[in-house]
C-alpha cells in the first residue's frame, strides 16, 4: 500500500508539472454541447452543458455564451431553452497553471457582479498514472478506493452535477444551467463530462472515448483520470468487470489485457444492453 501511494503521489506530481502552458481558447460553439437535461412538467427543469473558456476580447462572453447553449439545446436536446435562468459556471483551470490566473480571475469578478449565477471553482489536473501501471492487485484497489486518494475526486463532482441537476438548489426557483469548462474544452472537460455520461448517459466508454476523441481530447493526465473513473464505476455502480466494461478501440493493446474480442460469451458490452439505475450509486 505504501509503495503504490508513493507512485500515485509521484503521479500527482507529474500530471501538475505536466501542463507547463495556458490552454485557454475562446468561446467557440464547435466545444459547447449539451450533456444532459430533466424533462419536468410540474417545476422548472434543469440543464448541464459543457464546453471551453466562455471569453472574448478579455470579457466574460455571456450573451455569446447563453446564444451558444440555446441553440445546442434546440439542435441537440430538442428542447427550448428558458430565456431566464440561474447559471452555474463550473470552471476547471488553476492558478497553478500558468497563465489561466488572469481568466479565471475574469470569470470570478462576472460573478461577484452577477446576482443569477455563480462561480464554482473545481481545478482539475488528471492522474499522471493509469491503471495500466499497476498490477492487476494493486490496480483493482486503487480502483476501489479512488474518492481516497484521486486529487480531482470525479466521483464527487459527477454525483454533485447528478444531484444540481435532478434537485436544483434549494434557495432557487430559477431553472439551473450549468456550465462545465476548462480552457480548451477538451481535455478536462472530456474528463468530468465523460466520466458523468458514462454513469447516467448510457454511454459506453468506447463511445464516451471516441467522442472526447473527436473534440481533440489529447492529455495523458486527463485520459488516465477518466479510465480510473470507468474502474471505479464498473465496481462501484454497474458491478462489472473494469477489464471489459472500460475497453475502447483507441487503447494500445499494451493498456489493457483483454481486447473487445476476447469478452466471455454471454458477457454484453455497455453498447449492447440499456443499464438500469445503479442502486450502489453513492448519496
């Protein structure tokens, strides 16, 4: 035990050296999409979106922002967007990280002006170690035990979306939009987004893998943390088999020791069944 959380702390240490630049873009509507939504008749129903850093031109973009997210919703939901509504901006960045000091410091001094919404502020920096680093005993533990010992906490923070999402916040009758975002909306982004779709989209991980993919997911730290999210989940809420639940097509074979090919008869992919509710899904 000791000598894995000595690996893990020196992992920790390489995902927080590793971002040695700011990866701040834009507002751009090609990383804003809607990631999920209540679907209430008797109350005021509730919205997670996610995407980049929401500026320009050195100003928090929200009239971009909310035209964004409004047509995201109509094109990807179906769904009409209230006009009026109390934003949650979820951001990402560190001020450990050079250069995000001065956006973030944006998007704060928005908020402390703004009476309908307000600044959540989760730096994530991912996990500079896999699963695959370890051995089958040891990974299964840190797998187990992940809201122990991982620095970002995923667990947390989807079951925090899940439960802003489905209750609302108790002092607000305004429906909620979140926005999730780190700089660039594909690295960190791709992390808790991916991590929540996998635990209440239905998503395979596969798809949730090629989709992050495709937004120009890149970061080793990020992917690491979302693997030991899918771990964790096909333990803790889907009481599955990591070895087959979290295998995607992107993966080297190095990464993983059984190939999507080589699933037990009888075993079906996520892709293949539609989950039930987990009941082990923690409070």
């Amino acid at each position: 035990t000791r000598n894995m959380l000595s690996w893990l702390l020196l992992g920790a240490l390489l995902a927080l050296i590793g971002r040695t630049h700011a990866s701040v873009t834009p507002l751009d509507y090609s990383f804003v999409h809607l990631v999920d939504f209540t679907n209430y008749t008797d109350r005021a129903n509730n919205y997670i979106f996610r995407g980049n850093q929401p500026y320009f031109n050195g100003s928090f973009a929200y009239d971009t922002l909310r035209q964004y997210m409004t047509k995201r919703a109509q094109e990807e939901g179906n769904i009409i967007l209230p006009q009026e509504y109390f934003l949650i901006d979820i951001s990402f960045l560190s001020i450990l990280y050079p250069g995000e000091y001065n956006y973030l410091e944006n998007e704060r001094m928005f908020f402390h002006n703004y009476n309908k919404g307000r600044l959540i502020e989760w730096p994530l920096h991912g996990d500079g170690l896999g699963p695959w680093n370890f051995t089958i005993n040891d990974r299964t533990e840190l797998a187990k035990t992940l809201p122990q010992w991982q620095y970002d906490d995923i667990p947390y923070k989807v079951f925090f979306l899940r439960k802003r999402l489905v209750d609302g916040l108790s002092n607000v009758t305004l429906p909620i939009v979140m926005y999730i975002h780190g700089g660039e909306g594909k690295d960190r982004t791709a992390e808790l987004a991916g991590s929540y779709c996998l635990s209440f989209k239905n998503q395979s991980f596969d798809y949730v893998w090629q989709f992050n993919s495709q937004l120009g997911m890149s970061s080793v730290d990020n992917e690491n943390a979302l693997a030991w999210y899918c771990e964790w989940a096909a333990y803790t809420l889907f009481n599955e088999d990591p070895e087959f639940f979290c295998t995607h097509n992107s993966y080297p074979t190095t990464r993983r020791s059984h190939s999507p090919s080589s699933r037990p008869e009888g075993t079906l992919s996520m892709k293949d069944r539609t989950k039930s509710r987990h009941p082990n899904a923690p409070s």
